[in-house]
C-alpha cells in the first residue's frame, strides 16, 4: 500500500486565508435553522486558530463577514453579530496565553458599537504579541477596499502628498486593509463553491487555491493539514517556466 504523504514543517505556507463557507447548508442537511450553522461554526474557528499556531502558518485570514453578508435577513446579521462579539469576548484571555495578534481587515465602522468596542479592546490587548496573525475580514469586500485605496491615493494626489506616477504596486498595496502583511499563499474554500465572493482579489493574485466540499463547521486540523499537504505539491511559478523554477530550487 503507497504511504500517505506527509506535512513538510518546511514548507508551510506564511499566509493562510480562508472563506469559511457552507454552515447554513450544514444546519439545513440537519433539519436546523441556518444560525446553528454558525454556532458550530465558531468551534471550527477556535480548532483551525490553535492547529494554524501549532503548524506554523504566520498569518491566518479568515472571512467572516462579506459586504455583502449585510443583505441577509436581518435575524441572520444580528446573530452573526452577537457571535462575533461573544467570541471575541470568550476568546480573548486564550488568544493572549496563545501569542496570537488579532486584526481586522474591513469596514470595521460598519459593525455594531458594541462589537467595534470589544474588537478594538481585543486587538489591542494582543497587539504585541508576537505569535500567529489572526486577521479577521469582517464586512470586507475587495471591490470596496480597492475603491477606497483608490481615493485615498486620489486625495493624496490633490493634496501634492504623493506624485501620480509615484503611485506603484507597492504603494497600492499599502492603501489596503491589508497592509503590511504577505499575500497569501494558499486560499481555502470550504462549502464547494468555485468562487472567490468578493475576497482578496488583489492580494490573491497568485495564490495557490483549495476548495473543499467540507463545510465550514466540519472543517478540522486533518482538513487543515490536507490542504497544506495539497499545497506543497504545487509548483509555484509565477510567470516563469518549470525549468526556470527548478534551476532556483537546485
Ligand atoms: C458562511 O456560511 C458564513 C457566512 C457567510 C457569514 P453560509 O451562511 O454562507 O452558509 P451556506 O453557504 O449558506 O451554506
Ligand atoms: C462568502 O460566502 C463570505 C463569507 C464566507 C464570509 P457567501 O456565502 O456570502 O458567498 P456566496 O454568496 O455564496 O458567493
Ligand atoms: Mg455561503
């Protein structure tokens, strides 16, 4: 029988982002109302947050709330709400024991006081931390961000801050919610959809994509770690040949 390939603790990618999909189709195949899909949803959070620090992935973004998602019955938005705000709020000591640095990545001023109150407390009780990057993406949409990068640049532009053909990748990248962080390499769909429903459409330009039927609340360390194995069989090229890329890896 051919063994089962194994993680390589060498190359596991730096940035993992996931869109955490498929928790109503989850409730609903149990004969249960869409919101328990999201109550179980949040233990495969906790699980995937532990398994991604334990594994070494350096950053791990997770879309939680689409602009999109604001669309929904409002019964479904308010409970998606209150679960954000009750994780955060239980999650909070165990994210500082465990070096994690959480960030938000979207309109945060969006969100519900309440939730804006404990995000920001959140954040800044781990932002020193020097462990895992959880960066939640909470009423994010890539065409809004890129739209909002756009302004800002154009402000800048008419105010005399920055000359227009200063204006490179770099520096647009810089103008997003995702500053200062990597792309990511490898970007999870869990649910079976083939889309990316308005997530990093710049940052991920050359990810490496895995999508799973699993759905979000099922979705374990062993799924994890099937995908990152799926990962480091991948040959990243950017652009370039295969001989190109083998000649750099000799
Ligand atoms: C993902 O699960 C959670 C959010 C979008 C907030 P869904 O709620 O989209 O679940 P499905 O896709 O309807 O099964
Ligand atoms: C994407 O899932 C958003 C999140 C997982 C937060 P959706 O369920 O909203 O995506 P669509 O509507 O199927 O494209
Ligand atoms: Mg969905």
């Amino acid at each position: 029988m051919p063994s089962l390939p194994e993680l390589d603790k060498n190359n596991i990618p730096t940035h993992v982002a996931i869109i955490m999909d498929g928790n109503g189709r989850w409730a609903q195949d149990r004969g249960l109302p869409r919101v328990m899909g999201h109550k179980a949803g949040v233990k495969s959070v906790n699980a995937i947050v532990r398994a991604a620090g334990e594994l070494g992935v350096k950053v791990l973004t997770l879309y939680a709330f689409s602009t999109e998602n604001w669309n929904r019955p409002p019964v479904e938005v308010q409970t998606l709400m209150s679960l954000l705000k009750s994780y955060l709020e239980k999650e909070l000591e165990s994210l500082v024991k465990n070096d994690v640095s959480l960030r938000c990545t979207g309109q945060k001023e969006k969100l519900p006081q309440e939730v804006q109150k404990v995000l920001n407390q959140v954040i800044a009780r781990t932002s020193l931390n020097k462990g895992l990057i959880l960066n939640l993406a909470l009423s994010y949409g890539s065409r809004n961000e890129i739209t909002m990068a756009a302004r800002c640049l154009a402000q800048k532009c008419c105010a005399g801050e920055i000359a227009v053909e200063d204006i490179s990748e770099e520096v647009f990248s810089e103008h997003l919610y995702t500053a200062g962080l990597a792309d990511p390499d490898l970007l999870i769909r869990t649910g079976g959809e083939h889309r990316l429903s308005n997530f990093l459409l710049w940052q991920a330009s050359y990810s490496e994509l895995y999508i799973t039927n699993t759905r979000w609340p099922d979705f374990d360390k062993d799924h994890l770690i099937d995908a990152l194995i799926d990962y480091q069989d991948r040959q990243r090229r950017f652009g370039k040949t295969t001989e190109q890329v083998l000649v750099k890896e000799s």
